[in-house]
C-alpha cells in the first residue's frame, strides 16, 4: 500500500502532524502527507490549528525534558506558522508550564528564554 493510499484515511490532524513533525518521518510520507493536505483544501484556519496543537504538545514535551545546565533554547520549526506565530506560541506554552512547574523553576530560566527569543 502506498503512502497516497494509506493516508487517504488519516485525518488532517495526523496529517499536519507528519508534516509538522518531517524529522520523524521519511521523506516520501512527508511529501505524500503535504500533497494529501493539498488535495484536501482545507481551509486555513484548520490547517493552523492542527499545527498549533502539534506545536504545542511538542513545545511542552521539549519543556519538561529541557535542561538548563544542559541545553541549549531551540525554537521549533514549522510548516504552516511563520517564526512569530511560533514564538507567540513557544511564549504561552512556557507561561503555562511556568504557573504548573512554579515551585520547581529556577530564577535561570528568565535568563535563558530572554537570550534565546529576544
């Protein structure tokens, strides 16, 4: 079965997720993704909420694995947000991890997120 008929079936959901996660997957499955998404005319209201939820699970995951002493600030990449549509995005998903994580934060964190986005 080939990816065009395989992803017939998947939602745009899991379709903007393939493409909005492209490293996880080959190249091949990205681009028939892209192309069913095309075939598709979604609007683009849907496309950028699907992004966003994906985005946004992925944000949060990077949060609670990121280590200060360790790491270095990625922003994360996407298809179908520009980069301050990402950064709004990455800004609210640590505002929110912040008020749940408050007790656990170290004053450092401050420091790293005004280097990293400005």
């Amino acid at each position: 079965m080939s990816y065009q008929d395989r992803y017939q079936k998947l939602s745009l959901a899991q379709l903007v997720r393939i493409v909005e996660s492209a490293d996880d997957y080959q190249a091949g499955a990205v681009e028939a993704a892209k192309e069913e998404i095309k075939r598709r005319r979604p609007e683009p209201s849907e496309l950028l909420q699907s992004s966003r939820a994906v985005l946004k699970e992925r944000i949060e995951r990077y949060l609670n694995d990121f280590s200060v002493v360790n790491d270095q600030l990625v922003l994360q990449k996407s298809h179908y947000m520009n980069e301050e549509e990402v950064k709004l995005l990455f800004r609210s998903c640590f505002a929110e991890w912040k008020k749940e994580n408050d007790d656990m934060i170290p004053d450092s964190w401050l420091y790293v997120l005004g280097a990293g986005f400005g």
